[in-house]
C-alpha cells in the first residue's frame, strides 16, 4: 500500500453495523412453502377426472349403446346417472365425453401457453419492435371476441377437432402472454439484468440464468388458468352446437341434448355439466394453489391488473 | 437563499368552473383515437370472415340456397367477384361490406341486414340488465371483500363469486332454469321477451359478470387503500363515508373498468351463450342458428353486427374509464 | 416584497428566538407497538419517547432508516398503519390530550389542530381529483362555498404558487414535485393547525427546490407561530432548519437539547457516529500525488471521451408527444487514475450519459470512443476488452441482485464470462477473494439477497462490477440509497478500492459532499449540458457558473458541516 497517502488508510472500518432489516423486502417471505391445502385437493379432482375418463374404455360400455327398453330412466344402482332419451347410459356418456372434452383441452392449453409464453419471452428480451409487435398482436385478438372468432371459423371451416382447437387456442393464448409479459418486462428491466448485460451476458444468457427460472413457476399458474378457460369455452362451443358433433359424446353438447328433457329428466343435463364444473373447479384450485405458492396471490388478478 | 415571492392575492377568483364543466369531459382526440383502434377491430374481423369465406374454396355455393342452380351460383360467382384475383375480390367483399348489400338470407329470405338489426334492442335489455345487476353485486362482493373487517364478510361472499368463475354460463342457466322454473316455477322457462322472461337471463348473465368485477375491483381497492394519497386524505379529518366514496372507491373505479373491458370479449361470448339457453331473441341467438342453419350470408351480417357492438361497448368504457381516471388520458 | 396578504390568523405566541413558549405538542413517554400477526400481542417499537415542540419554533427529528422516527410523526397526526397501535404515553395537542379521547372526538381534534407534509408530494396527493377540489375538502367543516373559492386561492398565494388559477384546475400528475409540495403545505394549512408534521418534506426533491420549500416552511412557522416538527435523516437539513433536535435510534430518544448544542458537542455515542459518518467528515484515501492537487492529470492517456453526445427521449404528455433532451451536446474526458464527480439535479442526464458510456443506452449522436476508437467502430475483440474493463455500480440495492440467486451464484456470472477457463475451484477462490475484499464474510457465499441488508447488497453490486478486473467503474449514486453511517462504510470501501485496484472513477451523484470526498474532479450537468467543470475544491470554493453556485448555496449543512 505504499501508494496510499496517509489518513484513513489503514482502514479500521467495522463490518456493517446489524442494520435490522426492517420488514424484510424478501420478495418471497408472503408466499407459501407449498400449495396448500386447496391446491392439493384441486390437483387430486384433476387426477381423479382424468384417470377415470383415460380408464373409460377399459370399464365401462359403449356410450352410443341405445336400449329402448329403459328411456329417459331416473339415476338407480343400474344407472347411477339415469340414461337419456335413447336410453343410453348417462354416466358411460359423461366418462366418454370427458374424453373428449379433456383432449381438446388438454392439447389448446398446452399450444396456447406455449405460443403464449414463446410471444412474451421474444417481446421481452428483443424489446423494440418484436415487443410492440407481440403486444399489438394480443391487443389484435383481445379486439375480436372469441366468440365471434368461434362463429367465423366453425360456421365457414368446420367444427373437428383441428378446427376446434384453433378457435380455443386463439381464444386463450393472450391469458398466458399477457401473465408472462408483465412479469418478464418487469424482469427485464429490473437492475439485476442491466448488470447481467453490463457483465457481459447476452441474451440468451439472460434468458437462461434470470428470465427463465423467474417465468416458470408462473408459466404453471398460466397454464392452469389457460386450461380452465379452455375447458369453459370449449363446453360452451359444445353447448351452442358449434363444436363436437353428435354422436360423438361431448359434456357441452350433452347438456344442450339433456335441456329438452328438462321437465321430466333433469338429470341428462345436470351431469356432463356438474362434470366440467368439477374439472374446472379443480383447475382453479390448482391454479390458486400454485399462484399463493409463486406468485404471492390469486392468478387471475395477477395477471390481468398488468 | 431567500424567500420564495409571494405572489399578490387574487383579485378575481377562478371563473374556469362554469366553462369546464360544459367542456367534453374527455378530449374528442382521444375519442377519436379509439374509435379508429374500434374500426380497425371490425376492418380485422371483416377480412377474417373473408377468408374464412375464402378457405372454403368457392364461396358463392354457401351463399346461396342448397337447391340453387349452377348458373345462379355462376351468376353469384361473378356478381360477388369469386372468379377474380384475390385483391380484388376482397376489395369487392369490402365495398360490399361498406355498402350494406349482402346476399340474401337462405333461411329468411331477403336482406339479412334488417334480420339483424331488429334483434338489438333484444340484446341490448339484456345486456343491461346484466351488467347492471352484476356490476352491483361484483361491486358489493369486492367492496365487502377488500374492506370487512369480519372474515365472514370478507372471505365468503368473495369465495361463492369466484367459485361461480368454475361454472360455465350455460350452466348457471340451466340450473337457475331447473330450480326457478322447473321445480318453483316462479319464472317462464323460454323467454316470451317480456319483464318476467327477463329475470332468469338477467341473472344468469349477470352472473358471468360477477366474479371478474369482484376480483378486480377487490385488487384495485386494495391498491388505493395503501396509496399514500388516502393517508393525506385521512389527516384531513374527512368523514368515513366521503373518503370512501370520493377517495378510494372513485379510485378504483379507473383499473377495473380498464380489466373489465379487456375482458368484454369473453363477456360477449357469455352473452351469447345466455340467449341460446334461454332462447332469447337477440342477435346471440340469431347468429348461433344462422350458423346450425348454414345460413352463412346472415353469419356474415351477425358477426358484423356484433363486432360492430363490440367496439362501440369498448368505446363506452374507455371513455368512462377515462372520465373517471385523469391520468388515462394523457 | 409586498406586506403577506392577510390570509391565516396570526397567533400572538410566535414566540422570539430563545424565548421559551408553551408547547403546542407534547409527547411524554409515547411507546408504539406492532402487532404483526394480528393476534394481539404487541412488539414495542417505539419506546418511551417525549418531546416538546413549543409554538414558534422548528424541533428536529432524526434517525437513521427504521429508528422510529417516522411512526412517532404518524402517531401524533393518528395516522399509524392499521397493525401498529400506540400502547403508552401520552400525546397533548394543542392545550389538550388526545390519547383516550373518543376515536372520532380524537380525529376531529387532530384534523384541526395538526397539519401533515409528507415525502412524495405526487403520490400524496389524489391523482384523480384537481388540486381546486382537494384543497376544498382540506377547509373545516361548515366553509360555504364562495369562502372556500377564496380560501383555496389565498392558500395557494401562501405557500408561493406563482399562477395560482392554473394550478387549481391542474391535476397532481400535470405539476412538478416541487410545486406539488406547495400544494401538500398549503392543504396541511388549510384548518389553521398549531402543529406542522413534516415527515422528510424535501427528501423526494432537488436541492434547490428543497432549498425553496425549506425556506416556505421557515417563513411559514415565523408567520404564522406554527409549531414545526421536522422528521428527516438528513443532518445538514436539520442543522440549518431547526431550533431543537431530538436524535432517535432503535425506538427511543438518545439525545437532545438545542441543534447547535447537540452538533457541536454530541454526548451520546451514537449521535457521535452519526456525525462523523456525514461524508463532508470522511477522511479522504487519495492515491498518492493526485490528493495534494498539485500534479495535472492531464498527461495522463485518456481513457474514455464522448463527443457531442446527444440523446433524446419521445415523451407523452397531456399535451401530446414531446420530445425530452436528456443530452444535449456533451462532451467529457475521463483520463485513467482519475476520479470524475458527475453532479446535477433530476433531469440534468447524468444518469443516461453514465448508462450511454456502458452500452445500457445509445447515443442518437455524437461519439463515445473508449482507448481511442469509437464503441461503434470497435472490433470484437475491443468491444470484449471494454465490456470487462467498463463495469457499472447500481444506484438501487435492492432490483440489482436477482432475488433469486445467491450471492456466489450472482458473482459466478461475471467470471463464467470474462474467466472462462477457470475451473470450479479457482471459481470459488476467486469467488471468496472477491468478497474478501468488499470487506464481505465468505460465509455470506450462499445467502440470498433477501437475507442482506443494504448496505451489504450494494458490496455484493461492487463485488460484482470488480469480478471482470475492470480498469473504469461508472458509479450510479452508488449510495443514495444508504443510511449515513452505511453510506460512509461504502464511501470508504470505494475509496480504498480505488488506490489497491488502480481503478478510474466516473462517479455520479447529487450530492456534493459525497462527490467531494471521492473524488478531485467534478463536472456539473444542467438540463443535458456541462455548465462547470474541473477541480473539485475549485469548483465548489469558486462556482463560476450561476446554476453551479446556486447549486452549491442550495445544500444543507452548510455552516455546519
């Protein structure tokens, strides 16, 4: 240290004092360890649904079966949930349904979070243009409702399942992008990427080592919430006739059949509908559970009050 | 340093009151502004229809009845422009679009464009009533919500409207239609378009409105209740219900008229859904047959309709939501 | 200056300089607790705390970041946050005792006899309403509505606002801070208090404008006989503006007596602290020649020049799009072994142009050549040479260090980048080293951020910037964030950095005395130009530019420090 001029030098500076970290800024300390005792119960109604409808072929009949002899039966121990018009069995048509209802869930969210996430992560570490591109595009398709999208395309191309599952994907992808997107600006133009730049990382860099590890626990609550809204508007498309065709069982579709019995068998409606009630109330559960776990609160408004 | 000038009073107190409260509330700029982002909205789902027309192959066959003849549909052909190249068959769908003609409804007959039309007001009881009753209840909800200080108050009523989040609006319908109707029978099951027949639906959509504005609002309450404004409005010595009103509730109206209008397009589709359950005669309804009848010139009409609606409902709320946020507009 | 419009009943009890007057607060053994869990056990946070602010007379409050000081103030305006009650003491406001009046007598009693300023004049004030409306419902109860037209206008007169008409129809978000401020007095006038809560009035805003404010506060407490409390962490602002000062820490009252008594001479140890850790009393480690300030730098090679940088930024406003000059025609030279101060207030750029020099930003114009050539000309092999010799040290402690990440992890990223031949072990080596030697414990390698406090985080953010063996750190108000006594632990680790390391300094800070410590040559930005520069004791002996020496008479502390 012969270059050091005189006071002060032989620096006596004590540590840093025991500065009470007063009400810790940890960004965690709200969360949860895990996710609860609903987000348990929801992830086990998910597991429970999906086994049963994916076990479906192996236990239960034929959904299409018609059997003249018992019409429009109320629930018994022969037919827990009663059968319809043709007498066919209400509960092998729910499990079946579900299978198809699940499918086409299953496969929009998971495109649609993906297409979703891919828009976010692009917009966020590309800034600029791709940034305003990606979010001109959700404001795009926020501007034409899915339901109008759903009339367009099901009336005009046909209601199978690619079809189907592009009307839903479209309809569902801004959820995810917009949850990530706020969360990845946010991100990006926190100090700790600055510095990561200034380091010396580039972009992929960033992505790997901060952007990415930070997204997915909400990538998970997203995904939740797209599957959710999938599931609803794919009943609805069913419900309103514009998606799964008869006589493929399908839960929507079956509650619109089951309506016209409403007087005299109330119950061909109220099952496939208490079915997607079910699965959608264990998506949300999920959803909830994973968000108080990661996020610090409820997903929906997380995302949507960016 | 020396001491700041004092300026001399006043001799004339502010006479801007009058003259600004006859001024637009909000700029015609910025009106101007979001109608255009509006009619681009509806230009987006023209061109969309058209090539979904498009994708069919050729579209004069769907536009005419099934029994038509070759050489109507030879004649249609080359009337609607289907044998020309691309561009100009979509500036032909455009200036047709633009000009109000549109081929005539198989279904109907005729112009499809009055067919429509005539279903508004339909729509238009129900949607307000809808919104009416949910905004009230949402509102109560996320009020309750944000502010009880009794977990009951606080924790159930927020519990039930998101949990109705899980159900979809068809089956809110039915259900209210199987206890209400079927098994109380106090209300029609089908809508005969009078008072009584407008409950159940009312409801029924109200309901799809209910857990976004609860949730929303509840966030935006919350917000404000800690913004540091709310503590100067405080150590002014306000009374209770005038820092409520004025100071936290009027400041939270902003966001969630904003997310509620970014979320009007799944609120639409709950719209339709209810029209369909109930066989309301609105244009839901209208346009959820014309697609089972494959009456694709009234599913063009009804799509346009619609998103024609569906601008002008986001227009309202911009412009509300900017009347009752300042900083909005800038 | 004309006689002060008649406006605000002048209380007889204005008191003389040095003339004892009644006190129109008292505080006597006032203990706060938090109840954090909601279950009504109560932590103290606040203990034992009495004071008195006679009429008349301007009483500090100081401390340090959580020592209180705030929730003392908020306490007395009945203001405490919902899980924090106050559980002894008593408060007398005014002639009369507030704790165990009925909640809604208590209010009424407060409202009218206390006004509060707090630090962000913006966020304090209702951005939905227009400050017209806002002063109105600050009025007492029962003004009919042709008085209170007058009232809001005379308010605004009093508290200095020029375009008084303008100002009512704005809206808070449409006016500056300083002006805003205005507006948050006038308000706490409004009801004729006998008390005015100043909870760090001025810390939000720029020194001039703090001066200003300041300044309205004094004139204020002469005219009107208000008590003023003045709650702030900084010193110079309390040696200057208050007549006494009670000096606050860990909850309680550890000293007081009249402010130039307590300065002068300070019995209790922490005070002592304090003081000495106030950056105009820091030793100066200065490498060896530079410090006497006889030999030019000016031979030395430069090692960093911008050119007529321009940077402008589109702006939206109510009134459109505009465009707002950040830069406007710098030019700079930092030559190696130097440390340049870059002062300036909110706007004056400092901070783009430091975030142009490390590539965080572009110039629209003008060139920044680093060893010579231009960034945009370099070569790859330049451009990897000035990313690891070219480090940044944050100005926020807090968004700097990825939450997620411990700290070894967070030191690793740098190293992996510009070593990468190291292996695992010599990683870890130099991994402890680096937190050696910002003075950090190397067990501290696996905590995460959220397990730091401040000033520890900001040696991580150091430890960082030194793991490429910059030659040049560029410091973004590296301390501005810190407690005093942090600050100055930080100061001096910069300082001796800088003579172990050999490193160049581009320092940017607003505040002079920080700048004065570290560093020998000071350069002052105004609006996107460089209005003064050279020497640091030069500059600010002998300001030759009007805004420079307006700037440097704005600083607090002055005659004290």
């Amino acid at each position: 240290m012969s270059l050091v001029q005189a006071s002060g030098v032989e620096d006596t500076t004590p540590p840093d004092p025991p500065e009470v970290v007063a009400s810790p800024p940890d960004r965690r300390s709200g969360h949860r360890r895990t996710i609860g005792v609903g987000g348990r119960f929801g992830a086990a109604i998910l597991v429970a649904v999906v086994g049963i409808t994916l076990l479906a072929p192996l236990t239960s009949g034929d959904p299409l079966a018609q059997n003249f002899d018992a019409i429009l039966q109320a629930p018994s121990s022969a037919h827990v949930m009663g059968t319809d018009e043709l007498g066919r069995d209400v509960l092998v048509r729910v499990v079946f349904g579900g299978r198809t209802a699940l499918a086409i869930t299953a496969v929009s969210a998971v495109v649609a979070s993906a297409l979703g996430l891919a828009l976010a992560l692009l917009g966020a570490l590309f800034g600029g243009w791709v940034d305003a591109l990606t979010g001109r595009l959700a404001d795009v398709q926020l501007a034409v409702p899915s339901i109008v999208l759903a009339i367009v395309v099901l009336s005009f191309v046909g209601n199978s399942f690619v079809p189907i599952v592009l009307v839903l994907v479209l309809g569902s992808w801004v959820l995810t992008f917009r949850v990530i997107r706020g969360h990845a600006r946010a991100v990006v133009r926190q100090q700790y990427v600055e510095a990561a730049r200034v380091v010396g990382s580039g972009r992929f860099g960033i992505a790997r080592r901060h952007l990415v590890p930070s997204v997915l626990p909400l990538l998970a609550v997203a995904f939740t919430l797209n599957a959710s809204s999938a599931l609803l508007l794919e009943s609805s498309l069913g419900y309103l006739g514009l998606g799964v065709q008869p006589p493929e069982p399908d839960w929507g579709q079956m509650v619109a059949a089951g309506q016209a019995q409403i007087f005299t068998a109330p119950w061909i409606a109220l099952f496939p509908g208490l079915a997607v009630v079910l699965t959608a109330v264990g998506l949300q559960l999920l959803g909830d559970g994973l968000a108080e776990r990661f996020v610090g609160g409820p997903a929906l408004e997380r995302g949507l009050a960016r | 340093m020396s001491v700041p000038p004092i300026v001399p009073a006043p001799t004339d107190p502010p006479r801007t009151t009058v003259a600004r409260r006859l001024r637009a509330p909000v700029g015609w700029r910025y009106i101007g502004g979001r109608l255009l982002t509006g009619l681009v909205a509806v230009w987006g789902a023209v061109t969309l229809v058209f090539f979904a027309l498009y994708a069919t192959g050729n579209p004069a066959i769907l536009l005419v009845p099934p029994d038509a003849p070759p050489d109507e549909i030879a004649r249609l052909t080359h009337l609607l422009g289907f044998d020309r190249p691309l561009p100009v068959q979509y500036a032909h769908f455009l200036a047709s679009v633009l000009s109000g003609t549109f081929p005539d409804s198989i279904r109907y007959g005729g112009d499809p464009l009055p067919i429509a039309l005539e279903k508004i007001p339909a729509s238009l009881a129900l949607g307000l009533a809808g919104l009416l009753i949910g905004a009230l209840l949402g509102g109560l909800v996320g009020y309750l919500s944000a502010t009880a200080r009794s977990a009951w108050l606080g924790r159930v009523p927020l519990g039930l409207a998101v949990s109705i989040e899980s159900v979809p609006t068809f089956f809110v319908g039915i259900v209210l239609v199987i206890v209400f109707a079927v098994q109380l029978g106090w209300f029609p099951v089908t809508s005969a378009g009078d008072a009584s027949s407008l409950v159940l639906p009312a409801l029924t959509l109200a309901f799809a409105f209910v857990p976004a504005i609860a949730r929303v609002f509840r966030t935006a309450l919350l917000d404000v209740l800690q913004a540091e404004h709310i503590r100067t409005a405080r150590a002014k010595g306000l009374p209770r219900h005038t820092l409520a009103w004025r100071h936290v509730i009027a400041n939270s109206l902003g966001t969630t008229l904003n997310v509620v209008g970014i979320q009007a397009g799944v609120l639409l589709g709950g719209a339709v859904v209810t029209e369909s359950v109930f066989g309301w005669p609105g244009i839901g309804q209208l346009s959820v047959n014309a697609v089972q009848n494959r009456d694709y010139p009234l599913v063009i009409v009804c799509v346009l309709v619609i998103s024609l609606g569906f601008v002008l409902i986001n227009l309202v709320v911009d412009v509300l939501a900017a009347i009752v946020e300042p900083r909005l507009r800038s | 200056m004309t006689a002060p419009p008649r406006l605000l009943t002048v209380t007889d009890s204005a008191a003389a300089p040095g003339e004892a007057a009644e006190p129109v607060l008292q505080l006597t053994g006032l203990t706060i607790g938090i109840d954090p869990r909601g279950g009504g056990a109560l932590d103290p946070i606040v203990t034992g705390v009495s004071l008195q602010v006679p009429a008349g007379r301007a009483v500090g409050l100081v401390g340090e970041s959580g020592s209180g000081k705030t929730l003392t103030a908020l306490a007395v305006a009945g203001l405490l946050p919902p899980a924090v009650r106050v559980v002894a003491g008593g408060i007398e406001l005014a002639g009369r005792e507030v704790t165990g009046l009925p909640q809604k007598e208590a209010r009424a009693h407060l409202a009218a006899s206390v006004g509060v300023v707090f630090q962000n004049p913006t966020a304090s004030l209702n951005p939905r309403m227009r400050i017209a409306a806002q002063l109105r419902e600050a009025l007492p109860a029962g003004t009919t509505r042709r008085q209170a037209r007058e009232r809001v206008a005379e308010l605004l007169v009093a508290v200095g606002i020029p375009d008084v008409h303008k100002t009512l129809g704005a809206f808070p978000h449409e006016l500056s801070g300083g002006l805003n401020q205005r507006v948050v007095i006038a308000m706490a006038l409004a009801r004729d208090p006998k008390v005015l809560l100043a909870d760090e009035p001025t810390t939000a805003l720029d020194v001039s404008v703090q001066a200003q404010v300041l300044d309205l506060l004094d004139e204020l407490r002469d005219r009107l006989g208000l008590g003023v409390l003045l709650v702030s962490h900084d010193i110079g602002v309390i040696a200057d503006r208050t007549d006494d000062v009670y000096v606050m820490s860990a909850g309680q009252i550890v000293e007081s007596g009249s402010t130039a008594e307590v300065l002068r001479e300070p019995r209790h140890d922490y005070t002592r602290q304090l003081l000495a850790a106030m950056p105009g009393r820091l030793d100066a480690v200065r490498p060896v020649g530079r410090a006497a300030g006889s030999e030019d730098p000016a031979d030395e090679p430069a090692q960093l020049v911008l050119e007529d940088v321009r940077r402008t930024f589109g702006v939206r406003s109510s009134a459109g799009r505009a465009q707002h000059v950040a830069l406007d025609g710098v030019g700079l030279t930092v030559r190696r072994g130097q440390a340049i101060g870059l002062v300036g207030e909110s706007g004056s750029g400092k901070t783009t142009l430091a975030r142009i020099v490390v590539g965080l930003e572009r110039a629209d114009s003008g060139v920044v050549s680093y060893e010579g050539t231009p960034l945009t000309r370099h070569s790859r092999e330049q451009r990897r040479r000035w990313r690891r010799e070219v480090q940044y040290v944050f100005q926020d402690p807090y968004s700097s260090l990825d939450p997620r990440l411990t700290v070894a992890q967070t030191l690793r990223e740098p190293l992996e980048i510009h070593h990468r031949a190291l292996s695992r072990h010599e990683l870890a080596a130099r991994i402890d080293s680096l937190l050696d030697e910002v003075e950090l414990p190397r067990a501290f390698r696996d905590r995460h951020p959220s397990e730091l406090s401040g000033g520890q985080r900001q040696r991580v953010g150091i430890a960082r910037a030194l793991a490429t063996e910059p030659s040049l750190i560029i410091a973004d108000e590296p301390v501005s964030a810190l407690d005093l006594s942090v600050q100055a632990r930080i100061l001096r680790l910069l300082a001796r950095l800088r003579v172990e390391r050999n490193l160049t300094y581009l320092f940017i800070s607003h505040d002079l005395a920080v700048v004065r410590y570290l560093c020998e040559d000071l350069v002052v930005l105004r609006q996107g130009r460089v209005v003064e520069q050279g020497r640091t004791d030069d500059v600010l002996h002998h300001p030759e530019n009007p805004y420079t020496r307006a700037l440097v008479e704005a600083v607090p502390g002055r005659t004290f420090a």
